[in-house]
C-alpha cells in the first residue's frame, strides 16, 4: 500500500516514528521539515514510485494523506 511506503520514506528520511507518521500529519508543521527536506522527500518519492511531481503541485501538498492521494491517483 501506498501509504506504508510513504511512511517508510518519512521515518527514513526526518528520523521519525511509525506511529507518529498518520494521513492527518502535516510534514512541515508536525515533523518540523525545512524545504531541504521537502525537496530530499519529493525526490525519494518520485524515484521510488516512478513519478514526476512538478512544483505547482508540491506546493498543494501539505499532509502525508495528501502525498498519498497524488501518489495513487498517477500510479
């Protein structure tokens, strides 16, 4: 599932818990991520599920649920 994966990347990548990864969490707001780790996260995400996420659109993603809806809607 998308989401588990998702999660994988997010505790890989901000040194985070597995139970502190839910759909509401908002990456800049409750993991504390600067835009460096935005990029680093969006890059990861693209290369591991194949896709291309432009800058208009990360700029509309805020929550975890929200990378995995744009993730589950292009693969």
């Amino acid at each position: 599932m998308v989401f588990e994966k998702v999660r994988e990347i997010l505790c890989d990548q901000l040194d985070l818990e597995e139970e502190k990864v839910t759909m509401d969490s908002d990456i800049i707001e409750d993991f504390e991520a600067d835009s460096l780790d935005v990029v680093d996260l969006i890059m990861s995400l693209e290369d591991e599920f194949g896709i291309e996420m432009p800058d208009e659109e990360v700029e509309n993603v805020h929550t975890v649920g929200d990378i995995v809806r744009y993730i589950e809607d292009r693969v």
